[in-house]
C-alpha cells in the first residue's frame, strides 16, 4: 500500500470514520505523536515522515473497532466523577 503522511492519515481516517457513521474524529497532531512514538511504523529516513501504508491500514481497522465497540478514548464526564467525591 501507498505510504502517507500523519495530515493525510488523518484526513483518510476521518472519511473512514464518517463513512461509518461513528462520531468520532482524530486530528492530525495526534497522527504525528503516533509518528513520533513509533505507534505506528514509519518509512525510514522519509522526509516528511510518512507511515508505512501496510501499517497504517492495520492500526485505521484496529482502531475503527475500537471505535464501534465504544472503547476508543472514551471522555470523562467530570461532573459524573466529581459526584463520587461530593
């Protein structure tokens, strides 16, 4: 598969998303942290960084699962938690 940078990773991974229906959006900042920290494999020595697209493509289908099953990065009702604590 075709190698991409973490801005078209991003953008690919939102179409993905909303082509599901899911209400979820990722940004490309956090694309490149996942660069960054090698989450995902890399093209070595690419400039500018771009990740491997077998890679990518196995992360975006982990991910959108994780997604359907309501376990990806669920927020914190603040209120919620707060009440235990009151």
């Amino acid at each position: 598969m075709q190698s991409l940078t973490p801005y078209a990773a991003a953008k690919v991974t939102n179409i993905a998303l909303a082509s599901r229906s899911l209400d979820k959006r990722v940004t490309p900042q956090m694309l490149y942290t996942y660069a960054k920290k090698q989450l995902i494999a890399t093209v070595p020595n690419s400039k500018p960084i771009e990740f491997d697209g077998d890679a990518f493509k196995a992360w975006l289908d982990k991910y959108i699962a994780k997604v359907e099953s309501g376990d990806a990065g669920a927020r914190v009702d603040y209120d919620e938690l707060a009440k235990q604590f009151m």
